[in-house]
C-alpha cells in the first residue's frame, strides 16, 4: 500500500533545504531554517519584524519548539496536541505585539496623517522612538486583557502625536 490518501507528519528534528535570502533591507537570516524557524520567522514578520533579523533568537526558539514537539510526543501526546505545545513554546513571550499595537494607532487615530497602506512601514520607524513608553509596562502575551492596556494605548498614542507633531514619519 502507498502513501496515498495518508497524513504525512513532516519531521520536526530535520532542517528543510530552504535557503533564506535577505530581503531588500537585509532583514531576514541566512541559512537552513527548520519548520519551526521558517514558522518563527513567517509570525515575526507579520507580528515582530524588528526581531526578524535575529538569527540565533529563532534558530533557539525553534530548537525549543522542537524539543517540546518531541516531549510531548514521548509522553503520550498525539500530533494535534503536540504541535499546539510546540506552537506555544515557538510563540512564547511574543503573543502581544507592540508593532502591531502601534499599526492599530495609526489606522485608528492618525488616519488623516498616515495613509493605511503606510502604516506598518511608519509603524516600524516609530517603533524605537517609542522604546520608553514600551519600558514602563510589563508586555506579557496576555497584556492587551489587562487594565493597563488602555493606559499604555493612551500614551502609546500621545507619544505618537508629538512625534508626528515633530515631523518624524
């Protein structure tokens, strides 16, 4: 009997022949990136583009994953179960995004000022000048639930507006 008709699971441990070439501003990592690290990285651009250039962050995270993968495979769990484990361990500590907070700000507050197909490059400029404002809060994966948020949204978006005010774009 073939393989037909069956579910194949790819092999975690393995790293997929992918090579990984930079984009035009040399933000991606080189090299052979596992599922977990092609994973990783696919999350981070959408989420975090400001850590996708941070190879050996995502080459350790992605052995995590991994290594959970497997864990959890040898304790019984099925595939579903632990690729969820996996996803988690790959994600953890990056479930909030202050980038994609900021995008929200901008289309929300600054929409006559930045146009909506502009935003995530402005958003990835502002990013680091609004470093003090990320400081001052604790940016677990659940924060956008606490009662901190709105306050961090507010100054989040005065920060916005003085350097808007400032002509930084």
């Amino acid at each position: 009997m073939g393989t037909r008709g069956a579910f194949l699971f790819p092999d975690y441990q393995r790293p997929l022949k992918i090579l990984i070439m930079p984009d035009k501003q040399h933000h991606t990592p080189t090299g052979e990136l596992s599922y977990y690290g092609l994973s990783l990285l696919s999350y981070l651009k959408d989420s975090h583009p400001e850590l996708i250039a941070e190879g050996e962050f995502i080459a350790e995270r992605a052995d995590s994953a991994a290594q959970a993968y497997s864990e959890a495979i040898r304790s019984g769990c099925n595939h579903i179960e632990a690729e969820e484990i996996a996803r988690e361990e790959l994600c953890r500590g990056l479930h909030f995004s202050p980038y994609n907070t900021l995008v929200n700000i901008l289309w929300r507050e600054f929409e006559a000022e930045i146009p909506e197909d502009t935003a995530r490059q402005a958003a990835l400029r502002l990013l680091p000048l609004c470093r003090g404002v990320l400081e001052k809060y604790d940016l677990t994966d659940d924060f956008a639930d606490t009662p901190d948020y709105e306050l961090f949204y507010t100054e989040l978006t005065g920060t916005v507006q003085i350097l808007l005010e400032d002509g930084i774009q």
